[in-house]
C-alpha cells in the first residue's frame, strides 16, 4: 500500500525526491496520529496548513485530496517543512514539523531515509498553533472601476471613492515597522 501511494506522489509530482518524501512521511504521520487512514478526501474534512511551498505540499495533495480549490490546502508560508493537519469530522489536529536530520546525506539516501526512518528520528509532533480554518466561502465580485476585471468582494478597497483591486489601490503607510 505504501510503496502504491508512494507511486501516485511521484506520478502527480513527476519525479521522486527527498522534497516529496518529506511531505509523503509527514502525511503518514498525521494520518497515525489523527487515526485516520492515509486515503483522499471526500471533500473538505481533512485540511492541511502548509508552511512552505515545496515538493512535500504535492504529496499532501495526492494523499489527502486537499487543494487549494477546495480551500482545505492553505499556505501559511514560513519557510519551515511543517504541516499542521485537521480533522473536521472528529475534531483532532496535529502538527509534524519534520526536522532536516537528512540534510547531510546524498539526494537518494536523504529520500529512503525520510521514507523509512521511525517518527521519533525525523519529525516533532506538536499541536497546530491555531485552529482549523474555517470551511472555503463564496465570495461575491465586485468590478474594478480602474482595470474592469471582477475580484472577491473582501480583497476590494476604497480609494478617493472608487471601489478598486489590490493591484489597481495604492497602498499607503507612514510606518515603517
């Protein structure tokens, strides 16, 4: 089972690495911990907050069918391979911050050693630091009386009276912190 679904990660994401394996044995370790068996999604009952936009996020995608079409993929972009997970259904959460043991190894180990290596070697199991993101909403349009392309009502600003998209307002601050 595990060497199948390995397949489908590197089939989806097009190559095998240590990237991929490392968002491939955070996934297994989430469904361990949350008791959930590491299969898709029906929809949007597994979220995971990802903190990096790497090769790991596509084994997430493949194992746990979350996308950020379906808003159960966010990005909390910290540069860190941590993945926090959610179970909507049974409340549970869990966050694997995988730990960079294998830096020093060559592509191709560092890869079998993510894969096979127990949880207490590769990873720190810790609880999220937030709570599971609210399920994705429909946004009304509203059309840029600058540039006339529709945008999410709450990503809109008021300039000078005109309703307008983030890359048509001109942001202003007089801080500098």
């Amino acid at each position: 089972m595990k060497e199948k679904l390995w397949n489908e990660c590197i089939d989806f994401h097009g190559h095998s690495c240590p990237g991929l394996a490392l968002g491939f044995k955070a996934s297994e370790i989430a469904a361990e911990e949350l008791g959930i068996p590491l299969e898709k999604a029906a929809d949007e009952e597994i979220v995971c907050v990802v903190e990096n936009d790497a090769c790991g996020v596509d084994a997430v995608q493949v194992l746990f069918s979350c996308t950020a079409g379906k808003g159960n993929l966010l990005f909390r972009i910290r540069g860190k391979q941590a993945y926090s997970f959610f179970d909507r259904n049974s409340g549970k959460k869990v966050r694997v911050v995988m730990n960079g043991n294998h830096k020093s190894m060559e592509r191709e180990e560092a890869m079998y050693y993510i894969l096979d290596a127990p949880k207490s070697e590769i990873c720190e199991i810790k609880k999220p630091l937030f709570d599971v993101p609210e399920k994705a909403k429909i946004f009304n349009s509203v059309v840029c009386e600058s540039c006339g392309e529709a945008a999410r009502e709450d990503l809109i600003r008021l300039q000078e009276g005109r309703k307008l998209c983030l890359d048509c307002f001109t942001e202003y601050s007089r801080s500098y912190f």
